[in-house]
C-alpha cells in the first residue's frame, strides 16, 4: 500500500507539472523501491506506449489496482484533471491507511496480554504441574478437588496437547479459507452485525467507506449510477452491503432519491441518509459525504479506544485469576501436608 501511495503522489505531482503520461509513468518506475511494483509500472508504460489509455493498463493489475480506483483515474483521463484527481485519491487512500493503522494499533495490546495468558497457562500446565504431581503422588497426598481438577487439565494437557495445537491450527485455516468464500463472508457478517459491539463497529466503519468513497467519485466527476456501481466493488469482501448498494442502484435508477433508496436497505444509519438528502437537495453531494467522513472516522476511532480500555483490566483480571488459582491449586496440598507435621 505504500508503493501504491507513492506512485500515486509522483505521478500526481508530475502530471500537474506538465510532463507527459509516458515520461511520468517512466519515471515512476525508476524510482519505485519495490521490484514488484517497478515491473507492474513498465507493464503498463508497454501498454500505454502501444497506444492504451492508462486506465485500462492500470485494470490489467486488479491485485494492485482496486475498481474504484480505476473509475476515478478512467474520469480524471476524459476530464483532463488526472492531476488532481489522482492527487484526491492518494488523499483518501492514505486517510483510510492511517486509520487502519490505529485501529490495528489500538487491538494490538489486549492481543498480546490474552496470547500472553494463554502462552503462561500452557507453560504452566506442561511443564510445572507435571512436575508437582509427580511429588504430591509419591508423597501419597490427598488433593483437594482444585488440585484434583488442575493436575487433571495438566495430563489431558500433556496427553493431547499437540493434538489441541493442530486442531485450533486447522480450525483457523479452514476458517480462513471459508471467508474467501461469497457463503462464509455473509454468514459470517450477518452474526456480525447481530452483536452488539461488534455489530455497531462494523455499521460505523461501513458508513465511513461509504461517505469517504462517495465523495471521492462524486467530486472526480462520475455520474451517480457510475459511482454506485463503482462503490460496490470497494464493498466487495461485505456482501450484505454490497447487496444493498445494488437495491440501492436499482431504486435511483428508477428514479428514487439516494436517501430514500438507503433508507429502504435498513443497512444505513439515519444520520447518514439524512446527510445524504440535504447533500442531494443542495446540489452538493459530494461535499457533505466529505464532511460527513471524518465523523464516522473519529467515531469509530473512539470506540475501539472504549473497548481497549475495557478489555484490557478484564484480561489482566482474568489471567490474575487463572495463575492464582493454579499457584493455590499447587501449594494447597503442601500447605496441608505442613500443617499435619508435629
């Protein structure tokens, strides 16, 4: 993505200096630090010199290239304003990088303390408990039923531990491989958004995509049906709101307001269709979704910071718990065995 944002902000710069579409694709090449994306630029330099709008050289790299981006580049060729809009795009690809980066951030934390407990617990179910209740049993000792049930998670541990390992390894890789699917991504969104945190995150960041792209291809000069089109290729790993970007595409082009058409998927908070209609009756769609943009953006950045700081004593609390109760579990029987010697 960084490759991405920069060759973006070069050629930007060098089209709204006056250098040809050619000799700017060149030179970005040249400068890319990235092989990969250095071999992809002088595909499409091949392209274009063969007489190929850039556009469509940039559409034979969907890997690199997303749709939308293709539409906005395709807008800024037949508008003459390539500078500008690609210096636009660049501005929305960036903001929406810096905010994955704190949110990313922000989860980073309560990750590593639950990896950590978990990590501990195991250690200390392998390898410590073993180790006491080989001694409590040469010892002849009666545990108490705490002991009892932690010397017993410990075997089943060390008995089937690898197999525990390889199973929550295969779990992780099937579920990974059923969200490349159309199935597994709605399913699974669908639970999504019936939780109650989770579900509100999910809807704040959908509004977020929706308004900072909105008004990106709205103020690149794409028609309304173009855009909505175009918008659900940015929602095409959701397809719950990709579905209803397309009733939505439907109902304007039959003539229903924008608003209204939001509204009717259910999928869309009052906020934003009633932005949306003072942007449509204003003749100024495009600047209201800009507008709009940031404040689903801090709204969702603030929440994640809520949740950290709700995770984060919950975990410590939890792994406290969990290591007092194995620590008691193991020097209960031998405080017990003190006490009986005279």
């Amino acid at each position: 993505m960084d490759d991405k944002m920069t060759f973006f902000q070069q050629l930007s710069t060098l089209i709204s200096s006056g250098t040809p579409l050619m000799q700017a694709i060149t030179i970005c090449a040249e400068q890319s630090q990235s092989i990969k994306m250095r071999k992809v630029l002088e595909e499409i330099g091949d392209r274009i010199a063969a007489g190929s709008p850039l556009y469509l050289a940039a559409a034979d790299h969907p890997n690199l290239f997303e749709p939308h981006w293709i539409e906005i580049i395709h807008t800024g060729e037949i508008t003459g304003k390539m500078g500008a809009v690609l210096l636009d795009l660049n501005k929305q690809i960036r903001e929406t990088r810096e905010t994955m980066r704190k949110l990313t951030g922000a989860l980073m934390y309560p990750i590593i303390l639950i990896i950590v407990a978990i990590v501990a617990v195991t250690v200390m179910l392998w390898l410590v408990v073993p180790t006491f209740a080989a001694m409590f049993k040469d010892m002849g000792a009666t545990l108490p039923g705490i002991t009892q049930f932690v010397v017993d998670a410990s075997g089943f541990v060390v008995q089937y531990g690898i197999y525990i390992l390889m199973g929550v390894i295969a779990v992780a890789v099937a579920f990974r491989q059923y969200m490349k699917t159309e199935g597994g991504r709605r399913r699974v969104g669908g639970i999504g958004l019936a939780l109650p945190m989770i579900g509100d995150l999910m809807v704040q960041g959908a509004m977020y995509r929706f308004s900072s792209n909105i008004g990106l291809l709205l103020k690149s000069g794409i028609p309304m049906l173009e855009t909505m089109t175009a918008l659900q290729s940015v929602f095409h790993t959701n397809p719950i709101y990709r579905d209803a970007l397309i009733q939505a595409a439907g109902r304007v082009s039959a003539g229903r307001p924008l608003a209204a058409a939001l509204e009717e998927t259910g999928l869309f908070t009052t906020m934003m269709t009633n932005m949306v209609k003072i942007g449509e009756e204003s003749g100024q769609l495009s600047s209201v979704m800009d507008q709009i943009a940031p404040y689903y953006k801090e709204k969702m950045e603030g929440f994640i910071a809520k949740l950290t700081k709700l995770l984060e004593p919950i975990i410590i609390m939890g792994m406290g718990s969990t290591i007092a109760g194995l620590m008691l579990a193991i020097y209960l029987p031998m405080f017990e065995m003190a006490g009986k010697v005279h």
